[in-house]
C-alpha cells in the first residue's frame, strides 16, 4: 500500500513539473507612468503575441528560449528587446513607451 502511495505521489509530482508554464509578463506605460491599455505584445519568431488590458498588464506563455519581442500601440514608439526565458514567467516590469 505504501508503494502505491508513493508511486502515485511521484507521478502527480513529475506531471506538475512537466507543465510549468514559462513566458513574460509586464505592464505597458507611458512616459508619466500611466498604463498603456490593449498594447500590442509580439514574438515574430513564434507568430504568438497577445494585448494588454486595460491597466496595460499582460502575460504571454511562450517556450524557453531567447525571444525578440516587440511591444508596441498607436501613438507610441515601439519598444523592442531581445528576452531571454528560462524556468518560470519572467517579469519586465514597467515597460515604458514613448509618444511618437
């Protein structure tokens, strides 16, 4: 019986592990820190992007890996970066775009 337990409890273990997401998150702001809602977030090389809602906070579940993304909305100047993804959801923070 205890085997059994113990078996069980290692596969629930290794399926959790298994599907640990990765990704970004952020919040897009402008110059005076107010948020940026439905700001476009994009990874070419993937084709996968999403928006930010309405106080400009999004996340994005993508595969580890090193991404240029591109974060951008209309009257603003677009916000480029190579990222670098490993374990987990890495935080950018506040990611300020500048009025074009």
């Amino acid at each position: 019986m205890k085997t059994w337990l113990l078996l069980i409890t290692l596969c629930y273990a290794t399926i959790g592990t298994l599907t640990a997401q990765t990704g970004m998150q952020g919040r897009a702001v402008d110059e005076r820190g107010h948020e940026i809602p439905f700001a476009a977030v994009q990874v070419e090389e993937l084709n996968q992007g999403t928006v930010s809602d309405t106080i400009g906070a999004f996340e994005l579940i993508i595969p580890e890996g090193t991404w240029k993304v591109k974060i951008s909305s209309v009257g603003f100047i677009d916000w480029e970066r190579v990222v670098t993804i490993r374990q987990g959801i890495y935080d950018l923070g506040d990611i300020v775009l500048y009025s074009s």
